[in-house]
C-alpha cells in the first residue's frame, strides 16, 4: 500500500469571516429596591464572554407620568454577533423578563451607522 504524499505546509485555511462588533442597547425600568439585583445581572451576563460593556447607568425619574419609586438601568455594550455573546444577551434579556420588579424591558442592536454605536 503507498500513501499519498502530503506536503507538511499545505493546512486548511482559516475561517475567514471576521465577526463585527455589534452595539446593543439594553433599557430597564424597575422598582428602586431591585435595581442592585438588575444592575448584578447586567454585569453578570456579559462577565465570562468577549463582549465589552461600555457602560452601566442607572438614570433617575425625571420624565412626567414616572411614578416616584421606579428608576431605569442603561446599559451599553459591544459583542460579536455572530460569537456566544448573542447567547449571554437572550439569556440576560429572559432573566430580566422574568424578575417581578421590572417594569418595562426593551433593547436594541445598532446597525453600523447608528451615531450610538460609535459612542
């Protein structure tokens, strides 16, 4: 039986998609008193993946018609779409849905030219 020769530098080309960072936008209204258990959470989700949490805020009641004892937790971060972080996002985004205190849920994931993106 002969083998085929195969030249030792001849390998496999890498995967050449090259992931984008994405930004993402995640607003929650909660009550006051569960604001440290989502602010924990949101830094939870992204702590062992590759995203970049560019900032975490949480911003007071000053617009009409917000009742006194809500506040709303901001938080910016930078992921690859198409990488595990899109996994830490649905997971963070279902353990807030879930929490009682909160009120209001929504996020976005800014397209490239969006001026937020490059904040």
């Amino acid at each position: 039986m002969k083998l085929l020769h195969r030249p030792l530098l001849r390998r496999p080309r890498p995967d050449e998609r090259v992931a984008v960072p994405t930004a993402c936008t995640v607003h929650a209204r909660c009550d006051r008193h569960s604001e440290a258990k989502v602010r924990a959470l949101c830094v939870i989700a992204f702590a062992g993946s590759g995203a970049r949490m560019r900032s975490l805020h949480v911003v007071e009641p000053g617009e009409p018609g917000d009742p006194g004892d809500s506040v709303t937790v901001l938080l910016r971060v930078t992921f690859a779409m198409d990488g595990p972080d899109t996994v830490a996002l649905e997971r963070l985004v279902t353990e807030l849905s879930r929490e009682p205190g909160v009120r209001d849920l929504h996020w976005r994931i800014h397209a490239a030219g969006d001026p937020l993106a490059e904040q």
